[in-house]
C-alpha cells in the first residue's frame, strides 16, 4: 500500500469517522450550524472553481454534470429544507455517500483526483476537499440517525438519478465529455456491454443497476436499523 493512499485516503476516512461519531453529541442547533458551514465551504470552492476555469481557459469537462455534482443539491436541501423534500435528498445523499465512500477506496483517481496533484492548483484541490466533504456530510447524517429509510425511497433515488441523467447525458454526447461513465463505462464488463450492445441498451442497464443497488442498500440499511433498535 503506497503511503500517498495511507495519508491522502484512510487517514481522512478515518478522520471523518471520528468527526461523524463525535458529532452525535452535538446539539440539533450547533449540528445544524456545522453542516451548514460545510455546505458553504462546499458550494464557495465550486463557484471559485468554476471562475478559476473560465479565466484559465474553460475545459467543458468543469461543466457541474457530473453525478457528484448532484450533491451541492442534495447537501443542501437535506440541510436546510424540511419534510419530504429533506427526506428525498437524504436518500439521494445516503445512497450516492456508500458508493462514494466505495469508489474512493477502491478506485480513488476516479473520484478524488490525481492524489499527487491536490494541491497545485485549486481545481484539483476542490475535487478533492469537495468530495471528502460531502462523505463527512453523509457521515454525520448516517451518526445522527437522520436518515430512517422508507418503503417509497427507491422512488426518490430513482427519480433523481433520471432528472439528473436527462440533463447529463445529452450534455455528454453534445459537448464530447464523459460525465459519470455515460460515454464509457469505468467498470471494464460495463465497457464491453456497451462496445458490443451500444448505448442505449447501455444506458438503460446502467440506470437500473443503479437503481437496483439503491434498493438493495436502501433496504438492507431499514433492515439493518430495526434490528438495533430491538437490541436496545
């Protein structure tokens, strides 16, 4: 294991699962505060981000339709929204938070970047510090128990993903860049799918692979929490 992955990927993770647990202790006020900082820490690096590359020479690849960039919503409205709409994007965040934290374990270039090259320039810091945010975000809901999932939520992940995709994936293939695996699969058996099939048949498994892996954590989670609760 390279010391760079060790430094730059456990150690943090590890970081943001003491934060989390910690967080439990925190008043719903001051939790609120917290995340709502955060949130502003999230969103002023991404609008820096994005006047850095329209002064440096615009890269379409900057363009916020990336799946991650769904989260500067979901951040959002699960911090500072109420009822149903704070539900859906706590949905959208816990789900969208496991593959996050999966993909950054396994596959940490995908998401975070060129490890080595965080800090020469802002753009590739945001990446960075940007996504491990929104893992601590998801961590602090997930310690707080704010997330109780329901037998419609499937739905919501479902409905954001094809919201997200019928802007994204049009951009995609206009502007010839590979937002979220839609022009090639980052998963090689996916890739090869897609070579022989092509996209639309592509796209539509893509989409319900997702949504059926939403399902399946969504309800395992709900599984998961009753049987604590009758523990304790």
């Amino acid at each position: 294991m390279k010391m760079e992955y060790v430094w730059m990927v456990v150690c943090p993770l590890i970081g943001i699962a003491i934060i989390s647990f910690l967080s439990r202790k925190l008043s719903a006020r001051t939790a609120f505060i917290v995340t709502a900082l955060l949130f502003i820490a999230m969103a002023a690096s991404g609008i820096a981000k994005q006047i850095i590359a329209i002064a440096t020479g615009y890269d379409l690849w900057y363009l916020p339709l990336h799946f991650s960039s769904t989260f500067y919503i979901t951040v959002g409205v699960s911090v500072f929204a109420h009822g149903k709409a704070e539900h859906a994007a706590q949905t959208i965040l816990f789900v969208g938070g496991i593959i996050m934290c999966a993909m950054i374990l396994v596959r940490p270039a995908a998401i975070l970047g060129n490890l080595s090259g965080v800090f020469t320039s802002h753009i590739h810091a945001h990446g960075y510090f940007y996504h491990m945010l929104v893992v601590l975000q998801f961590g602090i809901m997930l310690a707080r128990g704010n997330y109780r999932p329901k037998r419609h939520d499937p739905l919501f992940f479902a409905g954001g993903v094809a919201l997200w995709g019928a802007v994204a994936i049009p951009c995609a293939f206009v502007f010839n860049a590979n937002y979220m695996g839609i022009l090639h699969a980052y998963i090689p058996f996916l890739e090869q799918f897609r070579i022989k099939f092509g996209y639309a048949p592509y796209l539509i498994v893509y989409y319900l692979g997702a949504v059926l892996l939403a399902t399946l954590l969504i309800y395992g989670y709900g599984f998961l929490q009753k049987k604590l609760a009758k523990k304790a």
